[in-house]
C-alpha cells in the first residue's frame, strides 16, 4: 500500500483538520473572544485562562495525534477506492 501523500494532499489534509478542530472548539473560541473584546493589552492576564482553554482544545483536536488518524484513514480510504479501480 502506499503511504505517501503528495504536498497537496497534505496540505488539505492539514486544512480540513485544522477546520474541523476549529468547528470542534467553537464554544472555547468564542468564550475567549468575548473575554478579549474591548481589550488591548490587558487581554494577556484578563483572558489568561480562555485562551489556554483554546490552546488545549485545538492541541487535541489538530495535534500530531489526530493528524495522524486523519492522514491513515484518507491512506486507507485511498488505497480502497484504488482496489475498487483495479477490480472493475
């Protein structure tokens, strides 16, 4: 099977991973965008903790981990609809 992705390829992947991690994070983005409005430079301690709570739900969602579940599946999804080609 192969296992490499073209550089367009990845950068999709990354893209639509990203996208959906930022879907996933809606609620935490949105809490921390409510604390920094009308801010400037007291968003820095005044909104300290929303904006950890982005940074760790973004790490979960679009870290290295669930990259690498997204590129196997396209990989495997890739390699089927190849079978499926080869068979017909």
């Amino acid at each position: 099977m192969d296992t490499a992705l073209s550089r367009r390829e990845e950068e999709a992947l990354v893209k639509t991973t990203k996208e959906k991690a930022l879907k996933e994070c809606d609620p935490v983005v949105k809490a921390f965008a409510e604390c920094a409005t009308g801010r400037t430079v007291s968003v820095a301690w005044a909104c300290r903790s929303k904006y950890k709570a982005v940074q760790d739900c973004m790490a979960i969602h679009n870290g290295p981990e669930r990259l690498a579940t997204v590129r196997e599946e396209y990989l495997r999804l890739r390699h089927e609809q190849n079978a499926t080609k080869a068979a017909s």
